[in-house]
C-alpha cells in the first residue's frame, strides 16, 4: 500500500511506501536512480520501480532477516547481508537468479558494499571480520580477509574512488587499502558503537554515527574529530549528498537531520534542522544519484521518499 501525505519535511510531499510486514533496515537506489531497492526483518527484498511503470517486485530466498543491501553501478547485481548467508543476485530480464550464497561468516551477515568497479564485494558480519569477494566470478571463497577486533560489524562501505573500505564495528572504527590485511586506521570507543559510516565524494573524509555522536575522519590527516553529539542512542545512520554539501542523519527517534558541511567544517554549532520521518528509529539512509530524493528506512515497516535540499542552518549568512 502506498500513502501520500503533507509534511514538514521541508514543505515537500512525503511518499510512504507500507510494504514490508516488520521493521525496515536497508534501502538503495540504483545507479540510473529508476529502482529503489528496500529489504528488513521480513526476510523479504523488494524492488519498486520510481517512474510507476513496472510496479514492484517481490524478491524472497528463505532468509529471516536482510540486514543491508547494494547494487552494483551498472544494476545488474544485487547483494544481501542476511541472518543465513550473503546473497549475490544478478538480473537477467525482469527476473534476479542467485549466482553466489555463502555463510562464510560466523554467525549473522550484517553489511554489504561494491566497490566503484562493481567488481569487489565487501561483506561484514557479527563475527568482527571483512570478507572481500570477486563479485563477477561468483567464487567459492573470500579472496581477502580484514580483521581489526572492533567487534561486530555493523556497516562497511568502500569510498567513492576505491582507495579505502571503512567498516564500523560495536566497538570501533576501522580503515583498510583493499589490496592491505592491516588497517591503516582504527578508532576504538569507550562509551558508543559505531552504526553506519559514509564516505564524502572525493574520499578524503568518513563520516561515522555512533549512538552518541557524528564523527569526521581526515583519511589524508588522520584526525577525527565530533561534528554532532547527542544522548545515549541519538543517532542510527550517516548518508552523504551526491552534492557533497550536507549530511543526512537518521536518528533513533525518527527524525532526521540536514547536517551542512560547510559551516560545521568552520565549527559552527547552530542546531542542524530536525524533520519527522518515522514514528520509530530510522535504521538506513539512501540518496538518489542525483540528490533530488532521499529514501529512509524505519523500525515503523515504512520506507519514506522525500524530495530534499541543501537546508542553511540557523545563524548562517549564507543566501
């Protein structure tokens, strides 16, 4: 079923999306912004085509929980982090068959992401460990394993030009090269778990949201540094605009935030603007390619489309 209604979401229209029978964990737009794929604790994945022509469609392999998803640039591949294993589907027509299904990890597989090429996979599980996979050849084995003892991983994500692939763990922040078993950076935490990390545009800076606070890391500096802080879990997930001007958070009340880079890159401390999504916690954050929408997932069974725009920030100067 789906609802249209007002909101406050910046004045924009607000389209809900009721498919799914439990809560909502991940969404993905695919790279010609057409699909958007959404998958929770339904077990069930399901793919809705933007521009209303071939509806939607439901996709179901056994799983109990899909806890993330990702498409490849060219869309032809989709990869599932589940409760029973990772899930490598690739399209062929209207129809997805499964070329890959490995429980490698030990336990749960919480995280997937490609690299720019399309051609490495990267899954995370509750077993604290990175698997990297040849996305194209469907192997049978993992060609490279990243372990940095952060605990359960909970998001990994490679950056935009491939040089790095980030993971944040239950307790701690860890960044490795592909091509390097060693981490080239690991942040523990004493007080917080990391949830989600993204990277900006030019893959020089991460951002990370634990459940205190919004992290940015130099990866040409090394420095890290708290941009947002907030209660015991304040924040659930981290997105970046295509734009590279703003970051979009999902919060464990079911707001989200515009945070502008720009005028916290100078320490500007005005609130970042707070706008109702969901009547539970956001659990996942997708921009469309081209900036324009952003999809949310929630612990409330919906997904949310919601046109956006760079916001100004109380106290700013900007026109």
């Amino acid at each position: 079923m789906v609802k249209l209604r007002r909101s406050g979401f910046l004045g924009a229209r607000m389209l809900l999306l009721n498919i799914h029978a439990s809560p909502v964990n991940a969404v993905v737009f695919s790279a010609d912004g057409r699909w958007l794929a959404s998958a929770g604790d339904d077990g069930d994945i399901w793919l809705t085509d933007l521009h209303l022509k071939n509806g939607r469609q439901r996709i179901a392999w056994g799983a109990k929980y899909v806890f993330a998803l990702d498409l490849s640039p060219d869309s032809r591949l989709l990869a599932a982090a589940t409760d029973a294993s990772l899930l490598l589907l690739q399209r062929e027509g209207d129809n997805w068959r499964p070329v890959m299904q490995r429980n490698d990890h030990r336990g749960w597989v919480t995280s997937v992401s490609f690299d720019p090429t399309g051609q490495v996979l990267a899954s995370g599980g509750v077993d604290g460990v990175v698997r990297l996979w040849n996305a194209t050849r469907g192997q049978r084995h993992p060609w490279r394993l990243l372990q940095a003892s952060v605990g359960p991983i909970r998001s990994v994500r490679f950056s935009p030009d491939g040089r790095f692939v980030a993971a944040a763990g239950a307790t701690g922040l860890a960044v490795w090269h592909p091509l390097g078993s060693a981490p080239c950076f690991v942040h523990r935490f004493r007080n917080a778990d990391a949830r989600s990390v993204a990277f900006s545009s030019d893959g020089r800076f991460l951002w990370t949201a634990t459940s205190r606070s919004i992290l940015q890391l130099d990866l040409d500096e090394g420095d890290i540094r708290p941009l947002l802080a907030g209660d015991i879990n304040a924040f659930r997930c981290v997105q970046t605009c295509p734009r590279g001007d703003t970051l979009l958070i999902g919060r464990d009340d079911g707001r989200m935030q515009y945070l502008e880079l720009h005028h916290a890159s100078e320490g500007d401390q005005a609130a970042p603007r707070h706008n109702p999504c969901h009547g539970a916690a956001v659990n996942a954050v997708a921009f469309h390619p081209e900036g324009r929408l952003a999809a949310t997932a929630g612990d409330d069974n919906c997904v949310c489309i919601c046109a956006v725009e760079a916001p100004v920030l109380e106290g700013s100067n900007r026109q």
